[in-house]
C-alpha cells in the first residue's frame, strides 16, 4: 500500500514549537497565494516508522548478502563512517560559515584531497564532483579547456573503447566532443591498431578504464600513453575499477593526465539506493589551474576557500562536494591506512578469480585467463540451447537470496554476468554463490520454463518492463 | 587479517590453490608494480579513527539552529527524528540503483511516492527521482529546454542563486548554449522590459528563481503572459515556500527544478543536498535522470520499475539526454519521509512561520533605520543594507555564537555592504531580539 492510501485527513506525524512570534499577513499578490494544498500524506508518526520499516524490508541490499554487481564495487559499508559523518560538527554547519569556525571541515577536505592524490599518483585533485558521471564531465571539461588555453581548437573528438561505460560517452558528450568508438581486440584490450587509426591530431583525449569493464587489465597501458601524448592529446582514467590497482600502481604511474574516482565505490561509502556518491577529480599539474571552483587550500596553517582561479573550468555544482561522503571516505582511508589498503586490492583479486574458477565450470568465461577485480561469463550457447537467458538466471538467483550480477553490459558480451565479489567477501559466501548457480543452471535444463518465470520467492512476482514504459505511471492517482 | 577483510591464511592458501598458482603475485600478470608502499600512516582500530574525527569535528562551530540566520540555498529547519531513524536504515543505505526490481520494491515504491510529493507541490505532471542538487537540476533543465525547441539562448534573471547561474554556464558553454542575463526592477522582480526586449526567435527557455536569491517572490503569471509560446519556462523553486506559494505549475511553468535540502537533509557544509526536477508529461522523453513508474507483475500485482529508461546514459550512450548515473536516491527517501512527518499542514506552517520570523526581522531592522534594498513580496530572506564594515562585524557576530545575515559584498561587490537575512521556524523571538542587539 502507498503512504497516500494510508493518509487520513487531519492526521498529524509531527507538532512543531512555537516561536512567539506574531502571525504576519501574506503580502502576496493573491494570484501568487495558493488556494489548493498538496496532496501530501497526513499520517501519524508510527504510521510512517511502519510504512517505511515494511519498505525497507523489501530491498535488498549489502548489509543483507551478497551483492557481485560487476563494476559496482558493492563492498562493506562500514557503520563507523555512517557515525562520524552525523557528528554536528559535520552535518550541522552551513556553507557560509565563516571560514574560522570550518577549519575542522576544511582540513579534512584537505587532508583527503592529499590523500587521494598519494593513492592515484596524481599532483593535484578537486573534491567536487557528486558522482563518477559529474566526475567524468568535469574532467572532460578540464580536457577541453586544456586544449583551447593552447589555442587549439580543432580537438573536438574523444576516443572511447566499446567495451566502457555509457556514462563515458554521453559525459564527452555533454563536454562538447564528438564520440569515436574504437572495437576492443580480440584478447577484450584495446585494440593498438583500431586506436592507432582513430587517433589524429582532432583528437583531444582518449578515456580508459584500466581494469576494464571485462576485468582485464590493458597490459599495453604504457604504449597506449605514449601514443596519445604523441598525438598531443590526453589519458582519461575512469576509476571506476580502481579497487584492483590498490597496493599496485597508480593511474598517475600509467601516464594517466585525468583520472575521476568514485568514493561509493573503492572507498566503501554507501550506494544508497542510488547515491549520493562522490567522484574527486585528480589531474597532473599541467592541468591543475583547470580544476573547479572553489578550492581549498593551506596558507600558514589556516584552511580557505579559494575562488580566485581565473583559467578553470568554473562551477560545477553549488558548494563544495557532497561534504558527508567525503568524511566517510576520509574515515576509511584513516582505518584502512596503508597496510590495510595494500590487502584490499590483493583479496578483491584473489576473490574474482577463485570465483572465475568456480564460474568456468558452469558458465563460459567470455575472456579466458587471469581476471583483475572482476570477471565476465556468458550463457549464450545454453540460451541456443535452453532458450534460458542470462536475465532468467539472473531473477533466479534472487529467490536464493543473493543479488543477481550486473547483466548485459560490456555489450560486446551477449547474455553475460559482469561479476564483482569485492574483497569484504568470504570464501564461504563465494562457494555458496558458485553453488547456487550450479544449481539454477541444473534447475533450467530439466524445467526451463521454471527458471523462465523466476522469480518465487521476492516481495512480487517478475515485473513487466515493457508495460510500465509503454504506458507509463509516474505518480500515485488521487482519483482527482 | 582486518576487520573489513575475511579471508584466513588457510583461505588464501586454499583459494590459490583452487586458481592454480602459488602466489598473489602470480594473479598480477603484466600489471606493473609501481609502488611498494603509500606515503600513509598504516590502518587504526575504529576507537581511534572516531577520536581523530571527533576533534577534526570539533574544529567547526556549530550554532545553535536559532541563532543562524543565513540562508542562500541551505536552510536550517527541524528535522523529525523519524527522518534519520529512517533513512538510516541499512536496508536503504547499503542498497544500489535498483536494477533488479524484484528485490528492490522497496526503494522504487519509496521514490515513486517522492515522485508523487514533488508533483503536488509544483503542481507539475512528472518528477525524476533526483539530481545531485539544484545547480545541476537547473543546468540540465536548460539542456533539456535546448532539446525540446532546438533554439539556443537562454534569458535567466540575474537575481537567480549566483553559484546556479555559473554552474549553467559551466554546462551551457560546450554545446554552443548562450545565457543572457536579465536585469532586476527596483522591486527585485525580474524587468519585464528588459526581458521583451532580449526575447528572440532563438531564444530556447526564460529562467526565474521564485523565490528568487534575493528572496522575493517573482510573478510567475506575468512573466508567462510575456513569452512566445515555444519559449521554455523554467522556474527555479524553493520547495517550503510551495505550500503558501501557488505551484508554478498552475501559473504556466514548463519545468520545475530546485534545491530539496530543505525538506529533511541536514545542512551538511552544502552537500549532499539534492536536486528535484518536475516537467510536463509532454517533455517527458527529453528529461534526464531515472524516473520510477508503476507497473504489475505476472500476476498482477502492482509494482514499481524505473521507466523510458532508453533516454539513458547505460543504454543510448552518446546519445543519452544526460550523462547522470548516480543520483542523490537516498536524499529522496530523506524528503518522502520529512513530507510525510509534516504533512500538507506542517509544512505550510513550517512555511508561515518562516514567512512571520523573516518578516518580523525586517520590521525590526526597518524600526532602527535599516533599509531593505528591495520592496517587492519576500517568503523569508530578504536583502538589507547592514552598514559599513558589515564583514567585520558579521564575524564578530559569529564569535558572539550568532551566524549573522550573510554579507554579500565578498562575492557580488555591486553589493557592497548588503546582508541576505533568512529566517525559519526554528529562529525565536528571543534569538531574533537577540540578533537585533548587533545592529
């Protein structure tokens, strides 16, 4: 039931005290007055603790299982970091404070900002960034004013691989660029040939995620560099796979001039249901003046704001971030510290590919060999066969109470699970996965129309998509 | 091992032994080692991690909530308990976008119902379930306005949140998007000759605040009776003042964005916040961001899916009608929940008593011979002339334990020596009296 079939007229969930103020008149123009109230619910207090209880119970999420979706990094959220990034002094200040009673905030804006820097081999980095897509934009933007403050202005194309995010195109995009699509080799790496034919002297940048989306690490990474710095443009590095590269290397020791990371991602702040995220943008110096407004800096000890950069890219959102998933990332750092991240990219490999190695027996591994952080397989001989595809599985293995895989993406994979376990996860919890699998394989050869109409045991049955965007319902019918 | 890492020695050793190889090392194939170690300190136990930031904490004054009277887009309001109580249930925070629906009905129900609120409110026929805030909610409205008629100039009132308006040049510059700024009438209201005589056949959309940043309440009816009809309206909103305000939607607003902070999210040094984004169903197909919609399962029974997902950056890449991915869902919850504790009348007397407290200060700084720089209809921020030395004095101000009127002069120096006052529910009499002691 909806909060809105809850509602009874007059019910109140909240009283709010008075302020001994005295009642002004509206000096509004009566056209500007509203006559009609919004339908908002009116309910009481438990009646919300209830509604929203019961709503939660029908979500999965980290904290309940397992959750391997490719790319997605769905790690432990560590609850001491929910705790600190509520302390008052965290949630309780305004922008604008004066910059004498923020120190505390803006030193840790600072602290992160080093911080990051040393993990990404990067020289400088701005904070402000909400997610990795406004991340990629600001730094597509940060590629483009690099190049006309050379006066260029015939760079207006970015390479991206076939197998990258959507969000890469349609973030050069908004950046200006027009997008060139180069194939990936047949080893699932860029591929030197197609990338060395697509790049010329139009060309202003060249975005990569290393490990890629196939979980393969783009061996030719220092070859790649030096043939897109010769061409005059720029290295991207989209760090959405990160995670892999901790205790390793770094992006800035690839070459890399740009590199954006997802702080919901590699360093454990929650996805709630979507974001908020964060995605800090790093760049080498040469390109430092470029970054957004504000930034913080030090000046004899004292933490400021400064707006004063007359080359950058400009604003970029309100504010300076989305402050409290910087205070849970710079608290994950502080435990992790240097020993404890060094692990995190070791077991985080350790984990895929022992699960690649149970996957191999059930599924075919789109590209054989060692895996990064993560892994492709691919069902598309069985679904010949059974007519089951990936998406039955994936609804099958909701009902074993464990969170499908990311499906159908890269998209040069056909009827593929991208699979992510992340280092937070046991050995256990990887036997029992590969198990279940096994099984629902097992379950779609004997009865495929069984598995075809998973899944049976979730809060409702299988949704219809189609419908929902065919005729679709965006909001709740009052029946006005 | 670590806390937040599983794996025992025998594990590992078993593990490797199951992938075949003998080390660690092994799985590295031509990855290069380029460090051995960060220049970090090693990992803590949480007791001392929350000791560090309990006093990195510290070093940010907190006000008490009815002595701040600064505003700008981030505002102090009550916060039922159940808001936080709620929305910090790991159920929502640890959950990703939902792609796998099934499992996820709670999430989709809980921002189709946020969907429907921000509907109510404006008064518009379809919501987003978010943007990362209102800057960004503004600048991909533009874009979509760009989208819808194919015309490339914009006219936005000068008197729009300063940090918004940078933020739309930001994303307006690339795709060859002009702004032209729209001058201000004595009243604070946006000039509606000057608007007449700036509108073109290029022109895409009109763009007000209402209120708008000085805090005056913009007519939205007359502005819309002075566009050409494939002229995009745009309205930036503030979403409190909607319950005393008409929604734009009634007076001929095409989209609808703004800040939401207000409605439940703590201030948080200004993010995350997040960004609302309403239109009409007619635009549907050019909006950016995730939509939920209600739909039925095999056997009927209603659920809730994200919808016209092929306007998307997963699906049409370059092609998309934004790049936007992650978006700020749990802020969303935040709000559902805030709007649910209030209700229609809570929040319209969350709204009057902001208007009463606001109007209140500005009787009382009028008394001591403080002008209002504008005499146009305000909701509860105003702009007021605070005298020489204002900056001085504002910081002083806050030594006193008083987040004062924001002095304006730093960033906008036509406004040297100006103040925006704000006031809420939450500022008294008492603090309000207290506050005029300084002036």
């Amino acid at each position: 039931m909806t909060i809105f079939e809850i509602s009874k007229p007059n019910r109140i969930g909240f009283e709010l005290p008075e302020n001994n103020i005295e009642d002004f008149e509206l000096n509004i123009p009566e056209h500007l007055i509203r006559k009609e109230q919004p339908n908002l619910p009116q309910v009481s207090e438990l009646d919300i603790v209830r509604h929203y209880t019961n709503l939660a119970a029908k979500n999965y999420a980290v904290d309940v299982g397992f959750y391997p979706l490719g790319s997605c990094t769905m790690k432990y959220n560590p609850k001491i970091n929910e705790k600190i990034a509520n302390f008052e002094g965290f949630s309780m200040i305004h922008p604008f404070q004066p910059h004498e009673t923020t120190q505390g905030a803006l030193k840790l804006m600072f602290e992160l900002k080093e911080m990051l820097c040393e993990i990404t081999g990067m020289e400088d980095m701005t904070l402000i960034p909400s997610a990795g897509a406004h991340g990629e934009l600001t730094g597509m933007l940060i590629a483009r004013a690099y190049h006309l403050s050379k006066g260029d202005t015939k760079r207006t194309k970015a390479i991206v691989p076939d197998s990258a995010h959507g969000t890469n195109p349609a973030s050069a995009r908004m950046a200006g660029f027009e997008v060139i699509e180069i194939k990936s080799g047949p080893d699932g790496r860029v591929d030197l040939e197609e990338l060395n034919k697509a790049l010329d002297e139009n060309v202003a940048v060249l975005m990569l995620t290393n490990p890629n989306t196939l979980g393969l690490f783009e061996k030719d990474i220092l070859k790649i560099s030096e043939m897109v710095h010769e061409k005059g443009a720029l290295l991207y590095y989209d760090g959405a796979n990160l995670n892999a590269l901790l205790g390793r290397t770094r992006p800035g020791d690839m070459g890399f001039d740009i590199v954006h990371l997802n702080l919901h991602k590699t360093f454990s702040t929650p996805h709630g249901m979507g974001g908020p995220g964060s995605g800090p943008v790093g760049v080498k110096k040469h390109l430092a003046k470029f970054l957004p407004i504000p930034e913080v800096i030090k000046e004899d000890d004292k933490y400021k704001l400064n707006y004063n950069k007359p080359d950058s890219i400009g604003f970029i959102r309100s504010y300076y971030g989305n402050f409290s998933v910087l205070v849970k990332a710079y608290a994950y750092i502080k435990t992790m510290g240097n020993d404890g991240l060094k692990k995190v990219g070791q077991m985080a490999i350790l984990n895929a590919n022992y699960l690649r190695k149970k996957v191999e027996k059930i599924m075919d591994i789109a590209y054989p060999g060692f895996c990064m952080h993560e892994f492709v397989s691919t069902c598309e001989k069985f679904t010949k066969e059974t007519g089951v595809k990936a998406l039955d599985i994936a609804k099958r293995l909701l009902d074993y109470g464990v969170h499908a895989p990311t499906m159908y993406f890269p998209l040069i994979v056909h009827e593929d699970f991208m699979i992510e376990p992340t280092e937070t996860e046991s050995k256990d919890s990887l036997d029992k996965f590969a198990e279940i699998l096994a099984k629902i394989f097992d379950e779609a050869r004997e009865n495929p129309d069984f598995v075809k109409n998973a899944p049976y045991n979730t809060p409702v049955k299988r949704l219809d998509d189609v419908l929902a965007s065919r005729k679709p319902v965006f909001k709740f019918d009052f029946g006005k | 091992m670590h806390r937040y890492i599983p794996h025992t020695q025998e594990e590992i050793n078993e593990m490797l032994k199951e992938i075949g190889v003998n080390s660690i090392e092994d799985l590295y194939v031509s990855v290069p080692k380029t460090i051995e170690d960060y220049n970090l300190e090693n990992g803590k136990d949480e007791f001392s991690v929350k000791k560090e930031l309990l006093s990195l904490n510290k070093k940010n004054k907190v006000f008490e909530p009815e002595n701040i009277f600064a505003g700008a887009g981030i505002y102090f309001h009550y916060i039922p308990s159940v808001v936080e109580t709620l929305a910090n249930n790991q159920r929502f925070v640890t959950a990703y976008t939902p792609y796998q629906a099934e499992v996820s009905q709670g999430t989709l129900q809980a921002l189709f119902e946020y969907q429907t609120m921000m509907c109510e409110l404006t008064a518009m026929e379809v919501a987003n379930s978010s943007m990362y805030d209102g800057a960004t909610a503004l600048a991909e409205a533009m874009l979509m306005a760009a989208r819808i008629n194919g015309k490339s100039k914009m006219l936005i009132a000068s008197s729009i949140n300063p940090e918004y308006l940078q933020t739309s040049k930001t994303y307006c510059t690339p795709q060859n998007i002009e702004i032209q700024k729209i001058k201000w009438t004595e009243n604070g209201t946006l000039d509606v000759n000057d608007l007449k005589n700036k509108i073109d056949d290029n022109t895409s959309a009109v763009v007000v605040g209402y209120p708008n940043f000085f805090g005056i309440i913009e007519d939205l009816k007359s502005i819309k009776e002075t566009l050409p009809e494939n002229v995009i309206f745009i309205v930036v909103s503030e979403p409190i003042s909607l319950s005393i305000l008409e929604a734009p939607g009634k007076l001929g607003a095409d989209i609808v964005v703004g800040e939401g902070q207000a409605l439940g999210i703590t201030p948080n040094f200004g993010g995350p916040g997040i960004g609302f984004f309403t239109t009409l169903q007619k635009f549907v197909r050019k909006m950016p961001g995730r939509i939920i919609g209600e739909t039925k399962d095999i056997e009927g029974k209603k659920g809730y899916v994200m919808i016209l997902q092929t306007r998307e950056q997963h699906i049409r890449r370059a092609k998309a009608t934004s790049n936007i991915c992650s978006n700020h869902a749990l802020m969303a919850l935040i709000n559902a929940i805030y709007m649910s504790a209030m209700g229609p009348k809570g929040l319209k007397k969350v709204a009057k008593m902001s208007y009463n407290a606001s109007h209140y200060l500005a009787k009382k700084l009028e008394e001591k011979g403080y002008h209002l720089i504008f005499n146009g209809p305000f909701f509860n921020e105003f702009l007021f002339n605070a005298g020489e030395n204002y900056y001085e004095k504002w910081k002083k101000m806050s030594e006193n334990g008083i987040l004062g009127p924001l002095p304006l002069g730093k960033s906008m120096p036509f406004f040297k020596n100006v103040a925006l006052a704000c006031c809420t529910e939450v500022n008294t009499k008492e603090s309000i009296d207290n506050l005029l002691k300084h002036f």
